[in-house]
C-alpha cells in the first residue's frame, strides 16, 4: 500500500452580478474523482440578482440555477 488516497478535482462555474455583471457570484460545483467520474454535480442558487449568465462559457441558464441549493447548504 502506497498510502496514497486517490484524487478529487473540483470545478466551479460562476455567474456575474452587480451592475455590470463583473462581480461573480457561485452558480455550479462539480467534483470529479482520479478516474473523472463525477461524484458531486450540484447547481446552486445565488444569493444576489445575477445579471450576466456567462452562458458561452459557464453553460448556466436562468433555469439551471432556480431550484438551486442553497450555498449553506452545499
């Protein structure tokens, strides 16, 4: 035994809010184990307005984040 306890990644896509949509807020966290399958896939709904979606590069929709948990919950 190696003692090694295998890996996890974690992604997070943002959404932006405020005026300008320049601050980012979470809206998605993902974790992924050594062998990339999925282990956590969770939308998550923002405590703020959002006012851009980033949905070329995050992939959020306004649908997506709707029933989403809640971040104390996460």
């Amino acid at each position: 035994n190696s003692g090694s306890r295998g890996a996890v990644a974690i992604d997070c896509e943002m959404v932006g809010v405020g005026p300008d949509g320049e601050d980012s807020i979470l809206a998605r966290v993902s974790l992924v184990n050594q062998f990339g399958k999925c282990i956590y896939d969770k939308h998550v709904k923002p405590t703020e307005k959002v006012t851009d979606y980033r949905t070329a590069v995050s992939g959020i929709r306004p649908q997506d984040i709707q029933n989403g948990e809640s971040p104390t919950r996460l």
